[in-house]
C-alpha cells in the first residue's frame, strides 16, 4: 500500500499537529502556514488530502483544491 500525502494549511503551530496528528497519515504529512507555501508544495508534489482553513494573504481553501486538483493532471 502506497503512502498517502496529507497537506494541512493553518497558520496556528499547535492546530496543524492537532490536524496532522488526529489523520495519522504516517511520515507524509506536510504541514505549511500560509497559502503561498501551500501553492509551492502542491506544484511540487501532489497531495492526497488538503485540509485548509479560511484565507489569509488572498488564498483560500476553494483556490488551493484547484491547483492541488490540476497539479494531480
């Protein structure tokens, strides 16, 4: 079974090991602060999963899904 990639966008330190820890996707959790971020590890490497909250410095969670979507293309 293949590893799956979980990529959670908070900018709160203490709610992104919460998320990333409650998911247990083992050692593929990608944990980023900001939108930009997020954008740069989605054209990356694609990510099974994005929890996203609201946005901050004009990205929202609806903007990163589909860039996470069309990098999976």
């Amino acid at each position: 079974m293949s590893s799956q990639r979980l990529l959670v966008v908070e900018s709160d330190p203490a709610l992104q090991e919460l998320l990333a820890g409650a998911l247990k996707p083992g050692d593929c959790s990608i944990q980023v602060s900001d939108g930009k971020d997020a954008m740069k590890s989605l054209r990356q490497t694609p990510c099974d999963v994005l929890i996203a909250g609201p946005g901050h410095n004009g990205f929202d969670a609806l903007k990163l899904l589909q860039i996470g979507r069309a990098s999976c293309r």
